[in-house]
C-alpha cells in the first residue's frame, strides 16, 4: 500500500503542469481593441488592458504575425 501512496503522491504534483495552452483573443469595438483575454480552453483567466505593456507587447506578436 505504501507503494500506491508513493505512486499517487507524483501524480497529483504533476496534474496541475498538464494543463491546456493558455491563448489570447482580442476584445474589438468599432475596430479598436478594447481588452484581451487570456484564456486556457473555455475558461477566462484574466483580462488585459492593451494599452499596458503587457498588452502592447501581446498585440505587437500578433501584428507581426499577420
């Protein structure tokens, strides 16, 4: 039984690391964007404002990108 407790143990440590890619959408008003969200799968993790470098940063890869 020890065994099962050791093995289990890691298993639960790793969980949170196998997660779904974290992806950023543009929130856009009259063409301008307005936030973006992080998102990872359907859920909302956090919203960005573009203006901050963060987003600016964000919105440069995607501009680049296109």
């Amino acid at each position: 039984m020890s065994e099962e407790a050791v093995q289990t143990a890691p298993a639960a440590d790793e969980a949170p690391a196998v997660t779904e890619d974290v992806s950023y959408q543009a929130v856009e008003k009259e063409g301008t964007v307005t936030a973006i969200w992080e998102m990872q799968g359907q859920k909302h993790l956090r919203t960005i404002d573009p203006r901050s470098i963060e987003g600016k940063q964000i919105l440069a890869l995607f501009e680049t990108a296109g």
